[in-house]
C-alpha cells in the first residue's frame, strides 16, 4: 500500500480553539452524533458525561431533544464543559468525567474503572462486549490494543500491507507476530492513573520526542518519591533485554535517521505485551491486562484530514457498489433523525459541521490544495484515497455487521 502523508488535525488554544474533530462533518452530520447513538444503544451504559467545548454542549442539547435518550434508550447524556485551555489535558478531561460520574452515583467505589471513549471514533457501534468485559474487576486498567494482523488478517512477513484503512503501527510483539499501537479506549482507574495520565498521552506522540518525559515523571514520582525502587529495579532487570533495544531504536529513530525512513520496520520497538502490563502495572499499583482486538471499528479514528475524507467515502460511496448506509453504520437509520437539527447548529456556530468550513481548513494546506473531496454540488470523489481501497472498506465493513447482526438475531431467537 501506497504511504500517504498525514495532515493531522490539531487544536490550539487561539483562533481555532474552537475546531473539535469530534464535532466534524461526516455524510452530513457531526461526528460525535454517532459517538452519542453507539453510547444509547449499548445496553450495559446506563450514563455518560460527554466532557466538550460548547459546540459539543449544542450537539448534545439537539441529541437530547430529538431522541430522548433517558426515555428511549435508558441511557442519560450529560454536558461537562472542559473548561479554559489550561484545563485540556488528558486528567483535566478524565477527571471531569469521573466526578460527573460520582455526582451521578455517589455510592460506587471511586477506584471503578473508568471508560474512555474517543469521540473521533464514529463507527465503534459496539461498545457492550467493553464495558462488559468479566475481566474489569480483576484489573486496574485493560487496554485494547489494535493489531494489524488480528484486524485484517494480513501475514506479519507482509510489511507493507496495512489493510484498506492507512495506519502506522509503532511496536512488534515478536512471540505472537502482531505490529500494534495504542486503542481508542480504556478502561482504568482514574484516581491510581491520574499523576500519569498527561506525560503518558504526550508520549503517544513520538515525534516530539516526549518519551523521556514519561521515564522521567516514572522515576521521580514512583521509583523515588514513593521508594519503590526495588521493584523497579527489578523490572529492569526482568526486561533488560527488551529495554535495551528499545533505548537504541528510541536513538535512531528520533535523533539520527532521516525522517523519511523512520516508520521502517527495522526501526519500530520489539515490545511484549508482558512488558507493558509489568511496567503499567508498577505504575498504577495494581494488575494490567492488554487485549489485542479484531474489530476494525476501534482502529478508525478520525486524526487528519485523510482520515475524514476515507470515513466520508465510506458512506457516499456504499450505494455505488451495491451497499446501503446502514450496511457501513448498522445506526444509520436512526441516526438520520437528527439531521434536520444540523442547519440549526452550524448557524449557531457549530462550524466543524458545516462543509463549507472544512473546504476553508483544507485550503490552509498547501498539500491539500485541490484534494478536497466534494464539489460545489455536494458530491463526493476523493482525491486522495483509490476507489478501490474505499470499496473494500465498505465491503468489509458490510461483511462484519452482517455477522453482527445475525448473532445478535440468533440471540434474541434462542432467548425467545
């Protein structure tokens, strides 16, 4: 598969401190929208905070009047705002959400896991098999780690086969032949993971080079502050030969060799999943279980411009090859209840729902310039990813919710 470029969507706390991928276009209608219907319709979430900015607050309000979630789907949604600038980060976040929770039902143990769910992640319709999971009880966090091999079944010797949808995987689990990166949610203990929930996250991003940060905050606040220096010694010791490796891959890639060659495979780190339960695990005072997944839904995520116009195409292209909307998102339907409200919104300055202002955001790329994928008349041809590869997305994905959905029918036939 071609390398395609990233022009990630980032946030700033200036002119665009407003510009919320969550809140962006998709086939019409805001992204988080479907975040909010795959909550509603899980049946093991009785509550979610949805912790935004006030676009997300106008969302929420028009999700609220037209579907009556509390009524319909036994689910209440509530608005959290997040706050000034100085409050977006990753514990800011977490920790506005744990204390709606708490407000909610202040007679659950504080130490319950905590789910994190992304709001760029449209697609993931399935979120009870998650929050469900027998395992929670047992853990301080589980992470769902997305795998290539175990989400599009390609061979690990196949280096350069992704799959139909564009990612980087950062690290190679050599003993089961799995190149991962990190999920799109967790499930944790927000009050033992809090101190390190901010370097943590910062360091997903290597390409700061905020690693150090992380080993940094590791040994002053665990292995000295709390004088757990025994046990961490001990775990270096344990995975010295793992940690090693990583150390000099971690030099090369980030302060030796060119960038353009820094995604090879010689260059990602050979880290077990053992490692990072062991070391996670020291960290949070308690067990940590990592899962590697096969559905490809936890994987999409929208992080950049590429990312939107492969999800956009999804949709507007399923009736070209034979699919309807709803074989893509099996909430398609429903959700389509609430596109009446979206003019409303964009006039009240939900401008990540509006299509004319993601045309003005691709214009500010001088890579993108021409690639934007509708016309003036609204239809859709992507620039940027074959049409070939967008079909086999949406056959995919017609493919595993057809499975989905005859489970669940015969489910609901053996319980009847």
């Amino acid at each position: 598969m071609r390398e395609v470029p990233e022009h990630t969507i980032l946030r700033d706390d200036g002119v665009f401190k407003d510009r919320l991928k969550h809140h962006m276009f998709v086939a019409g209608l805001p992204a988080s929208a479907f975040t909010l219907m795959n909550v509603c319709k899980a049946s093991q979430i009785p509550f979610a905070p949805l912790v935004s900015n006030d676009h997300g607050r106008l969302i929420l309000e028009e999700f609220n009047r037209i579907f009556n979630p509390q009524v319909r789907y036994s689910t209440k949604l509530v608005f959290v705002h997040e706050g000034l600038p100085e409050d977006w980060k990753m514990s800011g976040t977490l920790g506005k959400g744990h204390n709606a929770w708490m407000r909610e039902f202040p007679d659950i143990n504080p130490h319950t896991p905590l789910f994190l769910l992304n709001g760029d992640t449209p697609l993931l319709s399935r979120l009870d098999e998650t929050v469900t999971d027998p395992d929670l009880d047992k853990y301080k966090a589980i992470m769902e780690f997305n795998c290539r091999e175990t989400i599009f079944g390609v061979d690990f010797d196949q280096r350069e086969d992704n799959g139909w949808w564009h990612r980087r995987y950062h690290a190679i689990e050599v003993a089961r032949r799995l190149m991962y990166k990190e999920g799109n949610g967790i499930a944790l203990d927000y009050l033992a993971a809090r101190p390190f929930l901010d370097p943590g996250y910062d360091a997903r991003k290597s390409s700061e080079k905020n690693n150090e940060k992380v080993v940094k905050k590791l040994i002053n606040d665990v292995i000295l502050k709390e004088g757990r220096w025994k046990t961490g010694l001990r775990l270096i010791v344990k995975h010295f030969g793992t940690l090693l490796p990583v150390a000099v891959r971690h030099t090369l890639k980030n302060y030796i060799v060119p960038e353009t060659i820094r995604e090879k495979h010689v260059f990602k780190h050979r880290i077990p999943f053992e490692t990072w339960e062991d070391f996670a695990g020291f960290v949070l005072g308690g067990p940590v279980k990592i899962k590697p997944h096969s559905d490809v839904t936890k994987l999409i995520d929208i992080d950049s411009y590429e990312d939107w116009d492969m999800v956009c195409g999804l949709f507007e292209l399923a009736e070209k090859f034979g699919y309807k909307k709803s074989d893509v998102y099996p909430h398609w339907d429903e959700l389509q209840e609430m596109r009446s409200a979206v003019p409303g919104l964009i006039e009240r300055g939900v401008r990540m729902a509006d299509l004319e202002y993601i045309r003005y955001l691709f214009s500010l790329h001088t890579n993108l310039e021409g690639k934007f994928p509708y016309d003036e008349n609204g239809n859709y041809k992507s620039k940027i990813w074959p049409e070939e590869q967008i079909r086999k997305g949406i056959e995919y994905l017609a493919r595993m919710n057809a499975g989905f959905k005859q489970k669940e029918l015969q489910t609901t036939t053996s319980v009847a």
